[in-house]
C-alpha cells in the first residue's frame, strides 16, 4: 500500500474512534456495539469473530476496556502505527470532555436536571450493556462445549475475579479441544468461514 493510502488508514482509525469515544456513556462495554457496527458493518476492516477475540483479549489485560480494544484493532489494521492512531482517536475526546466536566462539575453538581438526565443515561447504559453481549453471544457460541462455558461462567462471576474466569475459561477451551481432536472430532472455531482477505492485507504483518 502506498504511503498516502497508509495515512489514510491512519487517519480512518483516528477519526472512527474519535467519534464514538464522545457517545459512549457506560465505558468500553458501551461502546461493544459501536466498535462493530463500525469496523465490521462499515469500514468492513475485521470479522465479528475477529472483534469477539479482540474484547476477550482486552479484557484479560490491565486497563480500561475500550482503550484496550481500540489498541489492539488499530494493531491488527495497521501495525504500531495503527495502534497509536486508535489510542489517541478513542482518549482525547474522553480527557478534553473530562476536563471541562472537572472545571463545570461544581457549578453543576446540585442542579435536579442534570441529576435526573444522568439517572436516565444509567438505565440506558445497562440496556446498551446487554445488547452487546448478544451480538458477542451470537459470534462467541460456535458449539455445545463453548455453550456450556458460558453457562458455567455466567455464575462464576459472581464468586471469582473476571481475569480468573477468563483464563479459565481458556484453559476449559484448550482442553475441549485437545480432547476433541483425540477422540476424532470435527473442531469448530467459528459459526461461518472468514470472509475474504481485505485491501489491508499489507498491514496485517503483527496480528492480535
């Protein structure tokens, strides 16, 4: 790809970040369905498998959800380059937004409005919350043993720190399909094939 078509990419991914990070009320789980709508719908750069695995991976290291995913698109995309473009796009309008709420904040704060308006952005939230874990769910459960993962995990939440749920969770699938294998079973890692490779191919060098 040439150069011009590099900055390109670059300044796509700056920009698709930078609008959602401003809408995204709730944090990086929020902004689950934004981030697919517009880098599998849209710009067409991954799959909704390739998304799946890039909030599980997010979610499994420190840091906040959406940066963390917005890094490690902008990686798969386009490289270190990528990764940075992605950063910056999804963390300045969240500090600049946080900043003028830290200058308003006190002249704010006791207004009923403005109380009530951010009780109505909470249940909104929760709602948004959801939504996402169904798209997630529809791309994430391929088989009965990944099916009964979730099920076992829904209730572990409760009792063990998510990063030990999640490595668990990779360890029960490691296992399944070692076992699999030996037993001379079909293994499926997706609900459909991938789909075709894109215009970044080139860029594609330092997957997730």
């Amino acid at each position: 790809m040439s150069m011009k078509g590099q900055w390109k990419t670059l300044f796509q991914l700056f920009w698709t970040f930078f609008k959602m990070a401003p809408v995204t009320f709730g944090g990086g789980f929020a902004m689950i369905p934004l981030i697919e709508k517009e880098v599998v719908e849209k710009r067409k750069w991954l799959t909704s498998e390739e998304v799946t695995d890039v909030f599980a991976l997010s979610q499994s290291v420190p840091g906040a959800v959406a940066i963390n995913s917005a890094t490690f698109i902008g990686h798969r995309i386009a490289g270190m380059k990528g990764a940075m473009a992605a950063m910056i796009g999804v963390s300045l309008p969240t500090f600049l937004i946080v900043l003028l709420l830290g200058i308003l904040y006190f002249f704010i704060q006791d207004n009923p409005k403005i109380e009530a308006a951010f009780i109505s952005i909470r249940a909104s939230i929760v709602a948004i919350i959801a939504f996402a874990a169904i798209k997630i769910g529809k791309t994430a459960i391929v088989d009965k043993s990944t099916f009964i993962i979730l099920i076992v995990g829904l209730p572990a939440l409760f009792f063990v720190q998510p990063v030990l749920a999640i490595l668990a969770g990779a360890i029960a699938g490691i296992v399944s399909i070692s076992i699999k294998r030996k037993l001379g079973y079909e293994v499926q890692l997706d609900r459909k094939e991938k789909k075709e490779e894109t215009d970044f191919e080139p860029f594609m060098g330092a997957g997730i």
